[in-house]
C-alpha cells in the first residue's frame, strides 16, 4: 500500500494541482471570453422558493466562513500559530470552523435533497450539476471528518499544509510535509484540486462574478449611444447616472 | 435643467375592450419560446382583480418600488448594504407559482391510445418537467370576473373601501368591471435598475427604454422583486431576466410596437416626451399627495425656446423635438391631465399614463335622472358610480381622488359637450357650463374629441427618428458589423483564444 502511495503522491500532488490550476486560470477566461453569456448564478429560487432558503442560506455562510479560513491559514501561517500559542483561541477556533463546516454540509444537503425532490428543479440539474455536487458532498464530508477526528487542523493546517502550497508556488513541489499524512486529509486535498480543475465547466464560475461596482456605482445606470465612448463600451461601461 | 427625451405611453381605459390582442402580438414575437412561455410581458387585467402575477400590487409581500425615509429615497425591499445579505435567497422573489406553470396537452393520446370505451384526452403537461401537471392557474385566470367574490376582493385597490361598497362590487345589478392593460412603464427612477447588482438593466439615454442586458445579467434576480409593477421576468431555462423591451428594433425602424399596432380598440397612444432628468430624485421623494404634480411638472413644454435650447445642447435631435411637439402624450399627460400614472406611490416616475374609464360611471344613470343630476349637480353621478371613486384613486391617484376626478370630470364634460353637437338632445348651454367647470373649453373639447375618437395611427403614435445611423457611424464603421453578428449583440466574432 505504501508502494503505492510513493507511485500516487508525486502524481496527485505535484501534478494534479498544476493541471487544476491550469484548467481554472485559462478555461475559465476562454469560457468568459467566448461563452460570457453562460456566466450565471444559475439561480432555480423562481422554481422553488422556500426549501431553497434553508439549503442556500446555510451553505453559502458556512463555506464562505470555512474558505476565508483556508486562505488565511496560507497567507498567514506565522500569525496562525502564534495566535494558537493560547489554547483557548485554538478551541475557539476549531469549534467556529466546525460549526461552519457543518453548517455547510447542512446547507448542500439540503440543496441535493431539493433538488432530487422538487420535479421542476430536477428537471433543469445538469449532468455537470450533478457531479459538482458529489463532489462537494465528498469534500464538505471529508472536511468535517478533519474536523471532528483530526483535532488542531488550524494549528497543524498551517504547519503542513501551507509550506506545501507554497512549495507549489515556487514551482518547487516539496510534498513531504504532507506523504505522511492520513487517506482523508488526502481526499480532502486531491478533491479539492479536481473542483478547481473542473471549475470551468461547472456553475462555480459564478463565484467569480460576485465581486461588482454595485457598492459604489449611481443607483440608476444609463447607456448613451450618442455620445463619445458608447457603443463598444456601451455594454461594459456604466454610463452618466441620474441620481 | 438636464433635458432628456423619453418615449412616454398612454392608454385610454374607456377604449380598451380586453381583447387581449395586445398580448398575443407580443408574445408571438418575443416571449413564444422556451424558458419565456410564462411571461407576458404585455398583459391584459380585469379590474377589480388579482392580476398577474397574482395580487403584484402586494408591496407589504413583494417590496416593490422606492420609499422615503428621513428625506432619503430608497428602495423598499433591496439596496446595496442589503443586496449583499440577500444575494444567495431574496426574500422577495415571487416564484412561478404567483405566475403560473407554463404546459402544453398531451395531443399525441388523442392519436396513440389505444381503442377503450371513452374517448381519449389529452391531459396537460408541464411544458418545464414533461410530466402531467394539476392546472392551478394561468394567464387572465381571472379574466372577466371583476366582482367576483373568489378573485376581486382580493384587488389591493380595494383598501379604504367601505364594506357596502364592497358589496356592490359584486352585488348582481351592480357588477362592474374595467380592463387594465400593462406593459413595462420605462420609468424615469426604475427600481429595477437601481437594484441589479451586475448592472445590467439600464435606461437608455436617446429613447428611455429600460433594457436587460442578457450578457451582464448573472441571475441575481433583485430586478424582479424590485420592480412593483413586477414587469420583469426570469428566464428558467437562460437564467436571465427578460422585460418589456418596447419593441425597440420596431420603434428604431418606424415602426409603432407590435402592441401599439395591433390595439383593436386604438386605446394606446405613443409619443415622445421631453424631461427634466435633474428633478428625478426630488420629484420621487415628494409626500403622496404631491407626486402626481411633481411628476407633470417634470415634463417640459417641447415649443418653450429655453427647453428647446437645453434640449439641442444636449444633444437631442431636433426630429425627436419636433416629434415632441407633435406628442399624443403631451396633450394627454400635460395640457389636458386626462391621463395619470399607475401607483405613482411607488415613486419610480412610470412613463405609461392611463386615462381612468368612464364607461361604468354613465351607464348606471337612466337617462332621465342624468338630465335631473344636470341640473342640480353637474358631476353628482362621477361619485355615485358603479365603480367607487376611491377604487379609481387607489390605482391612479396614490389614494387620492383629486387628481381622477379631475380627469372623469373632464372627460365627462366633454361626452356632454359632443352630446350636444351631434345629437342636440342635451342643452348646449348646459355642455359649455360644465367644460367650464371642468376646466376646459370647447376648443380643448374638440381636440379632445378628435385624438380619442377620430384619431388615425399616425395621430396615435407619434415615433421619433432614433438616428442609430449616425451612432454607429461616429464610432465604427457600419460595413464592419454587416453580416457579422447576431441581433443584440456587439461583439466581434473571432476565434476568441
């Protein structure tokens, strides 16, 4: 079996997330590019509209909070730690991401049980839909099981898992911080990198359409085809608002 | 003052007879596909009624609309600190149940079922799932049951009626009913703008048609709650909203909307009015009583030279000046205030104007006691009609009946006025008297009469020139998009990477 391993690692962990990588950065701008069309939250709230607060609601917190987690456990390693040095923070830590974690499992439950339920919404999952969903159930499933069986994930999180990505980053894969490491922290890690990899041809694209102008733009937009600098930019370009 | 050009509506209620041809014009050129079945984006209500989708003037569920607080305009249900929140659920969003499932028959089984003792059916389908479907409603599910106690009494117009009013409403001799048809109002403040996280719905700035942009929209649906008058749609199947879009490629081309040209009873007349885009927001925050007037007062005189000179300096046409001089919609909206806005206490400056009906108020009368009500109260039975005043003024006045009596009053002064030119059976004495008091004259009577009564397609639509030519030319070469994409969309067709 460790044979076996010492075969996989390399491939699963220095490959793979170069390949994910890849797929995301130049898949998702060619599906902007020539498919921007399709760039949607794929929203079925007009089909049904109460299951859908209790699956979406929970889902989106939950993994918003988790990831904002996992990004700052790779920016900020250093601080991590030393924030943990307390164990009270550590505990506080843990038991707020596993609640999130778990709010989230929650959530995409509940949003895969609606849609199997619900005729009209199942009508319109896509084969690509589906898939997605398995595979965040098997990442949110795993992600909890760190959770609850392998305790102190932020602290040893930080330890392992960032130097990794980083080693990554410099285009110097160094995976012995993490060939030693149990079978579902390694499904965690090689499910992850298939979501990224897949992230193009899936609904995810819309996460990257959520950050707007819409904070700071005049209320009322208005496109101008008459004057300098429409036209082309008649449908990127807000135009001169009223009020 | 920043003037603006908007293609602006009216509709005469006492001409519209509720043949729904309107709708199905419109929908055979637009919405006859999938994901689209569902919506009307013209549709054609029996007042008093639900309407669609079904009671849209709830504001306390749906939030429609803009509010004032503390001086400030905002939106009810949405804004850019809430949107945030919302984004993942709107709390808002009416679901296609307020609107119907869409479905079509089973016709295949009249052909395919096998030789039984009963004649085969075809059940309906969901045009969505493919699988049968119960019909639990459908488009004008309430047509023509104005009084009905099922449907009518639960028309929000109703509110602050006395409860024997409500009675008469459906009481047997007394049923009445009037058709209100509707299209996007292309505001002047659209909530639905104003809400759209993407920014994709936008007011054009030459014509002020309100369009969805189909490549910005991301499906965040904050347009559909907000807009009160729920004119925009959500596309199941492209997950993008669709509305109302004017038939601007017809309009572009000199053509009246297919709406506006197949209107049977010439109820909807279109033209183009020039306004003060400055006053929008001051105009949206007056006290309900007030936005009738603010809204008029934002509509500028197209023959005032000062508006005229602000209007070229801004780069309108002199055509669309022109053409605004020669707007069915000015003289309705501004000179004659026949016609008012839609739940103007939504406060987005609707740009569709109605002309409240009559009809009902004259037919209750025996022609006798009409003549006696002359004599003593010239405009005594405007309040004793079938169709309670405050009903009127709910829809058209934000509850107030000044303003609709004014126009009723008027309207009626001048039946009695063409009563005694044609027909001579009522006393001309009498006519002129009551367009004094109505605060009319016998001129503004016949031009009245004229563009209601004698009024050809083009007295009715009045289109200005769009100019796109000089659009496109000043910035591209018109050669280069010949051939080269589809309609709607700007970009250049290529091998992308």
């Amino acid at each position: 079996m460790s044979n076996l391993w010492s075969y996989l690692d390399p491939l699963l962990f220095s490959v793979l997330p170069y390949v994910a990588f890849f797929s995301f950065f130049l898949l998702t701008i060619q599906r902007y590019r020539q498919r921007g069309f399709s760039y949607s939250s794929y929203s079925s709230q007009t089909l049904e509209n109460k299951l859908h607060f209790w699956s979406t609601v929970p889902f989106h917190y939950g993994i918003l909070v988790v990831l904002t987690g996992h990004v700052i456990g790779f920016l900020f390693p250093r601080q991590l730690l030393l924030f943990n040095r307390i164990p009270v923070r550590l505990y506080i830590l843990e038991v707020s991401a596993l609640i999130f974690g778990l709010l989230a499992l929650v959530g995409l439950i509940a949003a895969v049980s609606r849609r199997i339920i619900e005729p009209k919404v199942r009508g319109l999952t896509s084969v690509p839909d589906w898939i997605l969903y398995g595979m965040l159930l098997v990442q949110l499933a795993s992600g909890v099981n760190l959770a609850v069986f392998h305790s102190w994930g932020i602290s040893w999180f930080a330890a392992t898992a960032t130097p990794y990505l980083r080693s990554l980053l410099t285009l110097h894969p160094d995976i012995s911080s993490i060939a030693g490491m149990p079978f579902s922290v390694k499904l965690h890690i090689v499910n992850a990198y298939l979501l990224i990899g897949l992230f193009p041809f899936t609904r995810l694209v819309h996460i990257l359409i959520v950050p707007n102008p819409y904070l700071w733009r005049k209320p009322q937009v208005v496109r101008w085809y008459t004057r300098p600098g429409a036209t082309k930019a008649a449908g990127q370009r807000f135009g001169r608002g009223s009020i | 003052m920043n003037v603006r050009s908007q293609i602006s509506m009216v509709f005469h209620l006492d001409k519209c007879l509720g043949c729904h041809t309107c709708s199905i014009a419109c929908k055979n050129i637009w919405t006859s596909r999938k994901g689209a079945e569902y919506m009307w984006w013209n549709n054609v209500e029996t007042k008093p009624g639900c309407g669609y989708p079904t009671r849209w003037e709830n504001q306390e569920k749906y939030g429609g609309g803009w509010e004032t607080s503390n001086g400030n305009l905002r939106m009810k249900s949405t804004g850019k600190g809430r949107a945030i929140f919302n984004i993942f659920h709107n709390p808002r969003l009416p679901s296609l149940d307020d609107y119907y499932e869409p479905w079509t028959y089973d016709y295949p089984e009249l052909f395919n079922a096998p030789e039984g003792p009963d004649q085969p059916a075809a059940r309906p389908v969901s045009k969505i799932t493919g699988k049968l479907i119960q019909i639990q409603a459908g488009p004008n599910w309430d047509d023509d049951l104005g009084g009905s106690p099922v449907y009518a009494q639960n028309d929000r117009n109703l509110v602050g009626l006395t409860d024997e009013q409500r009675q008469q409403l459906s009481s047997i001799e007394r049923l009445v009913l009037f058709y209100f048809p509707r299209i996007c109002n292309h505001c002047l403040n659209p909530a639905c703008v104003a809400a759209c996280p993407s920014g994709a719905l936008y007011k054009r700035g030459e014509d002020g048609i309100v369009l969805v942009d189909q490549k910005r929209c991301r499906a965040w649906r904050f347009c559909i709650s907000a807009c009160p008058y729920k004119k925009v749609f959500f596309n199941w199947l492209t997950y993008k909203s669709e509305k109302c879009i004017l038939c601007f490629p017809r309009l572009e081309t000199g053509q009246a909307p297919a709406c506006f040209h197949s209107c049977v009873g010439r109820a909807r007349y279109l033209g183009v009015l020039l306004y003060d885009a400055d006053q929008i927001e001051t105009a949206a925050k007056h006290r309900d009583e007030e936005l009738i007037e603010a809204h008029r007062s934002m509509i500028l005189d197209p023959r005032d030279p000062v508006v005229i000179q602000a209007a070229l300096q801004n780069g309108i046409h002199s055509s669309v000046i022109e053409a605004a001089q020669k707007s069915p919609v000015y003289k309705f909206v501004k000179e004659w205030k026949l016609a008012l806005p839609p739940h103007i206490e939504y406060r987005t400056l609707p740009m569709l104007f109605y002309i409240p009906p009559l009809s009902p108020v004259m037919a209750m009368q025996g022609k006798d006691k009409l003549v006696e009500n002359v004599s003593v109260n010239l405009f005594h039975d405007i309040d004793e009609a079938r169709l309670p005043m405050k009903f009127l003024a709910n829809l058209f006045g934000a509850g107030h009946e000044g303003k609709v009596r004014y126009a009723l009053r008027k309207v009626k002064a001048v039946r009695w006025y063409r009563r005694a030119v044609t027909v001579g059976d009522v006393d001309m004495a009498t006519a002129e008297h009551m367009l004094r008091e109505a605060d009319s004259s016998p001129e503004e009577a016949e031009d009245i009469y004229r563009l209601t009564s004698l009024c050809a397609l083009e007295d009715r639509v009045v289109i200005p020139p769009a100019h796109r030519e000089e659009t496109i030319e000043r910035v591209e070469d018109t050669a280069e998009h010949q051939t080269n994409h589809g309609f709607g969309f700007l970009t250049e067709l290529g091998r992308g990477m």
